[in-house]
C-alpha cells in the first residue's frame, strides 16, 4: 500500500511540473532567436546538419531549465538580469557566427565553452539574487521578478520560506495527514479483507448445514418409501397365499 501511494505521489509530483520552463525560455522569442543563430553557424552542405542543430538548440536551452530547477533557492531572478544573460548568449552567439568556419568538431567545443560559461553565469547571478532577496536585510531592487518555474512576474522582491530553501512550517503537519490518510486505507482495506472473510466462512457453513439437513430428509423419506414398499409387498404376498 505504501508503495502504491508513492507511486501515486510521484505522478501527481510530474504532473505539477510538467510544461515548466526555466529563467531564459520564459522569453517566448528566445528558443527562436537561439535556434536562428546556430543555424548560422553551420554550413548547409554539412552532413547531419539538422541533427547536430536540434541537439546543440536543446542542450543551450536546458541549461537553465537544468540550473533554475536544481534548487528551490535559484527559482527567481529579476527580470533585467534575465534580459542580460540573454543578450550575452545572443551576442557571444554572433561573435561565433562571424569567425571562420573550420569544422563541426571545432564548432562544438566552442558551443561547450559558451554553454560552460552560461551555466556558470546564471548559477552565479541567480545565487547571488537569492541571498538579497532572503536576507534579513533585503535591499529593494528595480524592476519586477520573474518566477522561472511558471514564467510569472511577481511584484514580491524580498522572500522567505520554500524560496530561500527554509522549510514549510506546515509540512509535518501535511506528512502526519498523509500517514494518517495511509493508515485509514489500510485500515479500511484489512476490515474489508475480514469482512469478506467472514461472510464466505459464514456462507460456507450455512451451506454445509443446508446439505447435511437436506442429506438428513432424504434419508428420512427413502426410508418412509421403502418401508412403504416393504409393507406392500407383504400384503401382496399374503394375498397370493
């Protein structure tokens, strides 16, 4: 039952986060933009030239949906730093397009250097938002906040709880709920269990005794016929005398 319930939890935990996005997709021209600059990067005549693009486009955008859903605490970022990191991803991609085309393997190490470098960047910058906005001290920024799990601009600029990687207080009381709720099924399913139990040992006697009455008043009137029988024949016999 345990592990039923787990499994019903992790189910209900993907579909939560299923269509979530990280801090730079949550720009709806940015996938576009990306995809663009790396087309331009590579020859038309390459072989396996959409392959290679549609696996370096994807590694580039999961870059932050992999950093801003590593931790609760690097969930937001202010909206201006978001431009930012964007702009610097667009123009480092431009300098590459400008420079010699010398080969696919040379490309992709380069493409590994900037996705190296972006990751590093937006760790960096959403670390360093995370511990002034939960600070004690919290230091009013410019400019709204973007939440990168459900692309939402929030007005909230200084956070506690879940954001700054403190717990719930309501946690335990929802995990004493949920093992209350596991205990009640349980419960419910064992009484169930008995109850069925009982009902068929209960059944199952009652028919024995059924079968042995039924058994016991056939005996009785077999034995009435016969006798019956015997006595007739007697009376036949002492007529024929």
């Amino acid at each position: 039952m345990r592990d039923l319930w787990l499994f019903l939890l992790l189910l209900l935990s993907l579909a939560t986060f299923h269509g979530v996005k990280g801090c730079l997709e949550c720009d709806p021209e940015f996938i576009r933009d990306i995809k663009s600059l790396l087309e331009k990067l590579v020859p038309s005549e390459v072989p396996g030239r959409s392959q290679l693009l549609e696996w370096q486009i994807k590694e580039m955008v999961n870059i932050s949906f992999k950093v801003s859903h590593g931790n609760k605490m690097l969930r937001v970022l202010a909206v201006q730093k978001a431009i930012y990191l964007r702009t610097w991803l667009k123009n480092e991609l431009y300098k590459l397009s400008n420079k010699t085309w010398k080969g696919v393997f040379i490309l992709q190490g380069n493409l590994l250097d900037i996705r190296q470098d972006l990751e590093s960047r937006l760790q960096e910058i959403l670390k360093h938002f995370s511990e002034v906005a939960c600070s004690e001290d919290c230091v009013i920024t410019e400019g709204p906040v973007l939440d990168c799990w459900s692309c939402h601009r929030i007005s909230t600029q200084c956070f506690k709880g879940e954001y700054c990687g403190e717990e719930d207080s309501r946690q335990p009381e929802n995990q004493e709920i949920a093992l209350f709720l596991i205990l009640v099924a349980e419960v419910v399913i064992l009484g169930s269990a008995l109850l069925l139990f009982h009902i068929c040992v209960t059944h199952r006697r009652k028919m024995k005794a059924a079968r042995r009455s039924l058994e016991t008043y056939l005996d009785m009137k077999l034995e009435k016929l016969m006798g019956i029988t015997d006595e007739k024949e007697k009376e036949d016999s002492g007529i024929e005398k």
